[in-house]
C-alpha cells in the first residue's frame, strides 16, 4: 500500500462516518505507508506502539 492510497481511503471512511454521524477510533501500525495522516472529522488514528504484537491488547487501555 502507498501513502497515496491509505490517505485517500482515510478520507473515504471519514466521509462513510460523517454521512452516519458517527465517529471511529482506528488503531494503526507505524507502516510507512502511514507517515502522513490528512485532518478528519469522523475518524480519530492512534498509533499502536512499534514492535506490539496484535496478540497482546495491553497498549490499547481505554479510560474513561
């Protein structure tokens, strides 16, 4: 996948979730191809950790 390519699908999904009114919380690795993130509304990106393994969701801890 390029940054191109996973750019102007962030902008799709962002646009997808405007339309519902709602709002995701999507969790990334640190590809390269995800070294730019454009400015959404809908769709806020935070990024796991380097070298966390998908097995192990201790990094993702939501508080509330």
């Amino acid at each position: 996948m390029t940054a191109d390519i996973f750019q102007d699908w962030l902008l799709q999904l962002d646009r997808t979730y405007h339309k519902k009114n709602r709002r995701i919380l999507l969790f990334i690795d640190n590809c390269i191809a995800h070294n730019s993130i454009p400015l959404m509304n809908n769709v806020k990106v935070i990024f796991i950790p380097p070298k966390t393994s998908g097995q192990d969701p201790s990094w993702a801890k939501i508080r509330t």
